[in-house]
C-alpha cells in the first residue's frame, strides 16, 4: 500500500510502508533456508536458528525477504508492516 | 513458618504505619472472613463505586505493578477496559520464583487480603470472573497445599464475589504462569484473537487495603515515584530468612540488619532469578523502591532477595543456576534450549577450569543473542542473571577458569533449584 505523497502516514518511508521480518520461534525449526535465501539480513547461530538484523527491513530487501518468507517450511518466517 | 517482620525507613514514627499488609499476622491463618474484617476493617460496599471511580483512587494512589515491570495499576486497568474483549482478573499466586514464598505465604495466612484485591480490580475493569492461581507446594517447599486450602476456604467463605476456585489444570499448579505467557504468545504469533484481556494482578493485595483507607493513606509511605509498602522474600547468608514487608525506599543495610545478616557478605541478589547481582560494595546507599534500583540496573522484580555469605562460592552457584535455566526451559523454542544449553555447559567449563579458550567470548554472544528470540521472556531472564553473575563475579571466575574448582565449590548449596540436572 502506498502513502500520501504530502502526508505520510507514521511508520512510512520512502513512499512504502516499513515491513519488519520476524520469526515465529515456535514455528521454527532450523532449517536455515532463510539465512541462504536472504544472507543480507539472516544469519544463523551455532544451533542453526536464525539471527535477524536490527530495524525494518530495507525496501531492497522487501521482495527477497517475500520469497524467503514463502520458501520457509515451516512458514516460520514473517513480515509485519510497521503497527501490526 | 517464614519469619515475617517489617522495615521502615523513617524509624519510630514509621513504626506505627508498618505492618500494614502482614497487619493481621498471627498465629492462625485468617481465613474466617469475620476476622479478616475484624482485623482489616470493613469493606467498603463495592456497589456504590462506579468502576471509573476505583480506578482513579487507584491512580491518585499511585499504586504499581508488583509484578517487577512497576507499571501504573490504573493505565493498566483502562487499558484492559479499552480493549472490549470478555474481561478476567488472575491473582497469580502461582509463583514460579523458587527463592520467592511471599505470595504462598500471603494466600496461606492472609486470603482475604487477596480476595479482596481481586474483587476490586474485578469490579474497576469490569469482569466477571477472577481466577486465583495457586501453587501445589507451600512456602516450605512441602507438598501440603496449606495456601491453597487457606485460599479456597476463604473463597467459599467470601461474601464480597463469588469466585470460582479453579481445580488443577496441567501437573504443574493452576495455569502455571508461564504456561500461560507461551500460551498467549504462542496465539498472538498465529494472529488469532486472544481469548480474554487478561489483567494479571500479581499486586492484588493493595487494592483491597486503598479501598478502604484511600489514595493519601496509602501514600504515607513509601516514595513519591513508588508508594506504599511491598512484600519481599529474603533468604540466603541472613539469620532470619522470610517473607518481610518493606516500605519503598527503605535501604538494603536496614532490612539486611533486621534478618541478622552476615557480615562476610560478597553480593546480593535482587529480583531474583530475572534480577540482576550487586556486589556488596553496592549495597550501601541501595534504596528498595523499583525507581531508586532502576538507576543501579536493578529491579525489586519477583521481590526476592539472596544474600550471599563468603562462604558460598558464586561460581559454583552460578554454575547451578545455570544448569537450572537449562533444565527448566518449557522446549519451545529453539534458541532457548540449545542457548541455555550451551550457557550451561560453557559455565560448567569455567567453574571445574576446562574451559576452552573461547568460553567467555561465547557466553558474551550468547547472553546478548538469546534475548528476545523466544515466545516468552524466559531466555532473556536467564541471560541477564548469568550476564550478570559474569560480571560481578569476574575475579572468581577468572580463578576458576585457572586453578579449577574452589574449596569452598563443595559447599551447601544457597540457591536453590528444585529438579535441576546432577552434575559432578
């Protein structure tokens, strides 16, 4: 969803609403797909569980992050616009 | 049974205003609610309190959560009321702390005081029902339910709501608290409604006594910031170890005086196993009252307090503390059982001088990577207590890391960890 141009709407940049990544830890299983799909924002601790950067996501990343999202078997990993 | 006492911090005047929760301490429990008004005075008739009304001498109180987080109860309880969902209250008096015996000892000798919390909040939020969760072992670590049976008893003797007493659940108590965060965690994650707003009140206590006595009776003690009194639970290297209410603001050295401390102490526990360590070159100066502790990166939290003697190792301690967070994460998440896992394992390293020589980088990376990575915040308080013991005890366990395990490694264990792994 876009913003208005003139009045942006709190928790928009760059004319795009941020998305924050999050994962569901209960969901998770450590199957370390993300951390190969999208390494820009996901690395992996010893055990193989996801360490996500700080902050919303990048607009650069936001369709990689998708495909990651949708990649997950577990379909542990989330993307959230900002006030959800 | 605990020893109960109080400590003020204005002395002789003071005095008068102190007990005022453990006021009706005796020797029986009070479960008869005659003498539970006899000794607390009567209740104000509810029915002629707007809800709205409760909640504001409840805010021109001041009072807070006792919860450890010290959040205002009335912007609490509007925010309950604004979310429009079915409304219940729990008084958790299902302490998960295992050095924490305050709230058991409270439902065992005093019910009414909570009932009567309950009740109020009930009425300012507007719910129908208020659960009372309780314990299966009491405060002496005995499997005798004496708080639980003191709780319903006074609940089926209770004239002021009827509240439904709810039998066991699961094996571990009455909806176990943190049973019940994961569960409502693990219901936000799937973005279904909540079932119930729910309102936990770990501070159910109070209300029933600011009913009574009103918002300036209540801030006669304690701090502007934090008014009124609180219960902690004091235990370890102290002659008189129990459950004893303080006023906010109170200093450490004073309550540490009145349980009879030792003199040899080297650090101090405060909050509990979510808390956070201050040696004991910190203690003077230290004001009980969740403000005054915040500036130390301190909290009252669950209210208990350890003292530790010089004859205590804290490597040692810490060591088995550590295998206790590990042994008692409910497996949900991954991080948090193989994090508090590998926290243990390193921790043990330290303590018996085998650690590799990554050991204190990677417990440094684990207790900040863990941390908000689980459904519930269990893994974030177990690596702020080991980051903490890392810090305070540096010295000791740099000695360990070197020369092995201490004499005094062998000796009684001060914290305690029911059900944690036997290691050598």
């Amino acid at each position: 969803m876009l913003c208005e141009a003139r009045a942006p709407r709190p928790g928009c940049t760059r004319d795009r609403i941020t998305v924050h990544l999050r994962v569901n830890p209960l969901d998770c299983i450590a199957h370390g797909l993300c951390a190969e799909l999208l390494p820009e924002w996901v690395r992996l601790d010893e055990s193989g569980y996801p360490l996500l950067a700080d902050g919303p996501l990048p607009a650069a990343l936001v369709e990689t992050a998708r495909r990651a999202a949708q990649a997950c078997p577990t379909r542990a990993l989330l993307l959230e616009p900002d006030g959800s | 049974m605990g020893q109960m006492a109080f400590v003020n911090t204005t002395g002789v005047t003071a005095v008068a205003l102190l007990p005022r929760l453990l006021a009706g301490m005796g020797d029986q429990p009070v479960t008869a609610l005659a003498s539970h008004l006899g000794l607390y005075g009567p209740l104000p008739d509810l029915r002629g309190w707007a809800p709205e009304q409760l909640v504001e001498v409840v805010e021109q109180a001041g009072l807070r959560g006792r919860g450890g987080a010290s959040f205002p109860v009335a912007t609490k309880m509007r925010a309950v009321v604004a979310r429009r969902r079915p409304r219940i209250v729990v008084a958790n008096g299902a302490e998960g702390e295992p050095a924490s015996k305050k709230d058991r000892a409270l439902l065992r000798e005093l019910p009414h005081l909570v009932l009567d919390g309950a009740a109020i909040a009930a009425r300012a939020i507007g719910a129908r029902e208020a659960i009372i969760a309780l314990s299966e072992n009491d405060d002496r670590g005995a499997r005798r339910p004496l708080a639980r049976r003191a709780a319903i008893r006074a609940v089926r003797r209770s004239r002021v709501l009827h509240l439904r007493p709810i039998e066991r659940t699961g094996q571990r108590g009455v909806r176990g608290t943190g049973e019940t965060d994961v569960r409502l965690a693990a219901i936000r994650a799937r973005r279904q409604a909540p079932p119930d707003a729910r309102a936990e009140r770990r501070d159910a206590r109070a209300p029933g006594l600011i009913a009574r006595h009103g918002a300036s009776w209540f801030r006669q003690l304690g701090t502007a910031h934090d008014p009124g009194s609180a219960l902690v639970t004091l235990s370890g290297a102290v002659a008189r170890p129990g459950v004893y209410e303080i006023e906010h603001g109170v200093p450490l050295t004073d309550l540490l005086e009145t349980a009879g401390a030792s003199d040899d102490l080297t650090a101090v526990l405060l909050g509990g196993y979510f808390g956070s360590w201050l040696p004991a070159t910190q203690v003077p100066g230290l004001r009980l009252a969740p403000q005054a502790l915040a500036d130390y990166g301190a909290s009252l939290g669950c209210g208990v307090i350890i003292a530790l003697g010089g004859d205590t190792c804290p490597v040692a301690e810490t060591a088995r503390i550590a295998d206790y967070f590990a042994a008692q994460t409910a497996g949900q998440c991954g991080p948090c059982v193989s994090g508090l896992a590998a926290i243990a394992d390193t921790i043990r390293t330290l303590a018996t001088g085998t650690a590799p020589g990554t050991a204190w980088r990677d417990l440094e990376r684990w207790t900040t990577e863990i941390p908000r990575r689980g459904a519930c915040q269990y893994p974030d308080g177990a690596s702020r207590f080991i980051a903490s013991a890392l810090n305070v005890f540096a010295d000791e366990f740099h000695r360990h890391a070197r020369h092995g395990r201490c004499e005094r490694c062998s000796a009684r264990p001060v914290l305690p960890a029911p059900g944690a792994r036997v290691t050598a």
